[in-house]
C-alpha cells in the first residue's frame, strides 16, 4: 500500500468515526459541526458543560471526544478528562483532544498534568483539525482488544495483545510500549516492566520511560534509586509534575514528611490546580502541626473540588480544623455548617459534620456540648462497616486527645499500627499524629509488638496456603481480617485462599460472597495494589469458566 492509499483508508477511518464536541459557547459548537461535516463526519454529539459530557460519554463511548478547556461554570476540560478516565469511560483506544483559546501557564501546566492526546489552540482550521485526527487514529490503531482487556483488567490479556501488535513493528511502537510497561506494572511484573522502560530509554532520553522507571523503583521499594531518577528529571526539567508526584511518594514512605511537603509545595506553585496534591499537602501540614499552611491549602482544595468528582467532605471538615487551631471558631462554625448543605445524601457527612463540630466546641471550652458532638461522631462511624471504619477513627484521635479521652485514642493509634503493620510510611505518620495530639509517644518495643502479632498469624495463614489447606487459612486469616478490616495485606491473603480453594473445588455462593466483601474492603484502602488487580482478574476468570461449563 502506497502513501495515498494509506492516508485515503486513515481518512475513511476518521469518517467513520463518532466524535463528541464540548464547548460551552453556542457559536463554537456550530462552528465544529460545520468543521465536522466538511470532514464528512456525521456520527457526532454536542455538549454544552462538563457534566452534559459526561452523560454523553457514558452511554456512548465516543470515539473521539473534542473538549473545551474553559467550560464556564462547573467542570472545566481537565476535570471532564480526570473523571473520564478515573471511572474507565474512556480507554486507551479513545482519542481526547484538548481545545482552548488560551495558553496561560496555569491552564498548560494543568492540562499536561492529565495528560490529553493532543492539544488544538483556537481558531484553528478544518485541515489542522483533519491531520491531528488522522495521526492520532494512526498512533491508536488496533488498539480496540487491549482497551477491552484494560477496561476489564485483564492485564494478561492486554499485554499478549501489546505483543502482537508490536510483533508487526507499527509506527506507533513506543505508544505500545508505553502501555505495555503500566500494564506490566498492573499486573505486578515490576522486572518486566523495568525492562521495557531501560530499553526504551537506551534507544533515546524519552521523558515518560525515565519516569516510568522512577515508578518502578519506587514500587519495588528501591527508594534511593528512584530518588536519584526523580531528582534528575527534576532537576533538567521542573515542568515535570508527575515526577514531583513520585518523589513525593518516596519520601513518604520513607517518612520524610517535611521533604515531601517541600517537593509537593514546588508542585502546587508550577500547578496550582491540581486537587490531589493541594489536599494532600493539607493533610500533611495539618499532621506535622502547621495548622496556618494547612488552612491556606484546604482552603485552595474546597475552591478546586466544587466541580469535581472528587470532592469529599473530608476537604471541608479539614478546613474547618484547620480554622478552629488558628482561632478561628466563626468561621470554622460556617464550614462546618457548609458540610450538610453541600453534601446532600453523602453517607459520611453528618460524621465530619460532628468531629469538625466536636473541636471547635472544645477548642471554646464548651467541653459538655464536645462530647455531645463526639458521641455522635462515633455512632456515624460505627454505622460505617469495614476498613473505612478503621480510617475514619484515625480523624478522631485529636478530639479524643483535646477532652482527655486518651485510652480511646490509644486504642485508635494501636488498631491503626496494626492496620497497616508492613507499610513504614504510614506507621512513621501515625506516630506524628499521636506526637501532634499531645499524646505519650508510642515507644517502638510497643509498635514492634503489636505488629509482630500481626505477620504471625499472617504468616501462618499464608503457609497453610501453600500446604493446600484452604479451610483452615480462610478461618485463621478471615478471624484476623475481620478485626482488622483496614489490613489491606491480611484482606488480600483472605481473598486470595478463597480464590485459590473455588479455582480446586469449584464455586460456591457462600465462598463467592466472602470474597467480593473482602475484594470490596481492599478497594476502600488500597484501589492500586496490583494483588487487588490479580485478584479480580482470577475471579472473572474463574466466573467466565463456570459459565462456560
């Protein structure tokens, strides 16, 4: 096939495409559906907002999806495309091209944080338009089995699609790599993946592999490597934000909180609108005691999350603490107000309402109407069943401290240590929370003990596993899980005996029940870890076999 007829098959593939259009100006819109039409396109929709696109996208899975960056009010471009992909209504195969009428800092940087297809500068003519479609349907061509096999997390099955795509050497080789290696990472074959990047980056410095690498070390717990990688890429070139986002996480689990806190600063100045790292800069502030930063941040996070989907009432009851330890009780009283109106029906917003409630008021000296707020705090978590529980205990240990409840929040600080026995970063920041709320410091004899107890039923449930002995792991380890349902560890071994046992013995309903209820307490605490992945991937697996038979 000649040059022509390869461009003239890309072009009847782009007339065959459906597109949807997002702007929020009238005149736009018809100014695309002409575009649209002159490229013979005639399967394509109109939005007008953010959530009108979402609809869209969710009962008709474009192919295509051009986007406006400023929507007016709601959601923007960026928070269409992060919700898009978070929710999985839009896969690999999908083309999303990012249109604006400005190149601000602020608005580039947000939008290569999330990273779309392409970026088209208004006006631009129907030509452009046709040539940056048709590359970008060259660069996703055959893509439509992998993006099923993502969607549905067989990473197994994408990645041997990956292999016969790159078999034939496509012009979009490095495009497959790239997914291939965050597929390999899915799966947990962290080697493999690691080797895909190195190769890459030995044929040339692409950015995306030298990060991917970063990635990998810090995975694999190879802390100081993948320092050395994030910090270099930092180093040649600050606009990097995923890199931050990464070193952030290896100091964390390092617990360098006070590092971490410096790097995600210097992201947040280069990109201010990124709602995660605002929050979580909030958060550690607010742990390390600088409740003055911590207010400045929650305060940016309630303004970013009003249109987003990951807006949560945790990011107001934060401000409002944050507003009370400055001494600012009426306002605090405000946002604590706020919660219940903009929340409406959200299963934990009376809880947050409470704690918020219970600080300010002890913070005023109002001890009796505290505790009053305290109680009620307690019954809303103690309506909540599993591994949130557990998380939402964790927020409560600073008003147990303030009215002299410390055996409640010691008891609180032992479940969280247990909670999270493998997992040093977060034990390094329990400690700075029983530190901030004035509590005796935990000594580490105590820390070592109760998590000793933990690797060694653990352990065992893990060897009677190996011995082929499920009923006995499934009870030792479903006793352990269920009095600590925020062990995502212990979780994991539990589901993973029970799928082990239905793969030798076959479904059955009781065990199956077990299993979605242990998958579903993971997900609440670790939805990225690739032993949840493994898991679901051998239950759908394992139900598509029972179908067939």
């Amino acid at each position: 096939m000649d040059a022509n007829e390869k461009m003239s098959t890309t072009s009847n593939q782009l007339s065959q495409k459906s597109v949807l259009v997002v702007d929020d100006y009238a005149e736009m819109r018809n100014v695309l559906r002409a575009i649209l039409r002159s490229l013979e396109i005639s399967n394509f929709e109109l939005a007008s907002n953010g959530n009108e696109a979402l609809t869209i996208i969710r009962k008709r899975r474009p192919d295509i999806i051009l986007c406006d960056y400023n929507l007016g009010d709601g959601k923007d471009g960026q928070q269409v495309l992060e919700e898009a992909r978070d929710r999985q209504l839009i896969g690999v195969e999908t083309i999303f091209v990012m249109l604006t009428a400005e190149n601000t800092r602020e608005m580039v940087m947000a939008a290569v944080e999330h990273i779309p297809d392409s970026f088209l500068t208004k006006p631009f003519t129907a030509e452009l338009l046709k040539t940056r479609l048709e590359k970008l349907i060259q660069r996703k061509a055959r893509l439509s089995k992998v993006d099923q096999a993502l969607l549905a997390k067989n990473y197994t099955g994408a990645i041997n699609g990956l292999n016969s795509l790159l078999a034939d050497k496509p012009k979009n080789r490095l495009e497959l790599l790239k997914i291939k290696a965050e597929a390999l990472i899915s799966a947990n074959h962290l080697e493999e993946a690691r080797k895909v990047y190195q190769g890459v980056c030995d044929e040339r410095d692409v950015r995306w592999a030298r990060i991917g690498l970063g990635n990998v070390h810090l995975l694999k717990k190879e802390y100081p490597k993948a320092e050395e990688i994030l910090r270099g890429l930092i180093s040649e070139d600050p606009a990097i934000i995923h890199a931050y986002d990464l070193l952030a996480k290896v100091l964390l689990a390092e617990g360098r909180l006070e590092d971490a806190e410096t790097i995600l600063e210097q992201a947040a100045e280069l990109s201010p609108r990124g709602l995660k790292r605002q929050v979580m800069l909030a958060e550690l502030a607010f742990k390390e005691g600088d409740t003055e930063s911590a207010e400045k941040w929650f305060r940016n996070a309630v303004k970013l999350a009003k249109h987003s989907h990951h807006n949560h009432p945790a990011i107001y009851g934060g401000l409002a603490l944050s507003l009370t330890a400055n001494g600012k009780h009426p306002e605090a009283v405000k946002v604590a107000h706020e919660l219940s109106r903009n929340f409406v029906g959200h299963s934990e917003v009376e809880f947050y309402r409470a704690t918020a409630t219970a600080m300010i008021k002890a913070n005023q000296g109002e001890l009796k109407e505290a505790a009053a707020a305290l109680a009620i705090a307690e019954l809303e978590r103690d309506a909540v069943s599993g591994a949130r529980a557990s998380q939402l205990g964790l927020e409560m240990i600073g008003v147990y401290a303030k009215l002299g409840q410390r055996e409640k929040a010691e008891a609180i600080l032992h479940n969280a240590i247990a909670n999270n026995h493998d997992d040093e970063g977060v034990l390094k920041q329990i400690k700075q929370i029983c530190e901030n709320a004035g509590l005796e410091e935990t000594d580490e004899k105590q820390v070592n003990q109760i998590r000793q107890e933990v690797i060694k039923v653990n352990n065992a449930g893990v060897r009677l596993i190996k011995e082929g002995n499920y009923e006995a792991a499934i009870k030792m380890l479903r006793d352990a899980a269920d009095k600590l349902p925020g062990n995502k560890t212990v979780s994991l071994n539990t589901a993973k005996a029970l799928i082990m046992k239905m793969e030798q013995q076959g479904v059955q309903a009781d065990d199956l029940h077990l299993l979605r209820d242990y998958i579903e307490q993971v997900r609440i605490v670790a939805p990225d870890d690739w032993r949840l992945a493994d898991v679901s991937s051998r239950l759908q697996r394992l139900m598509a076999n029972k179908e067939k038979v």
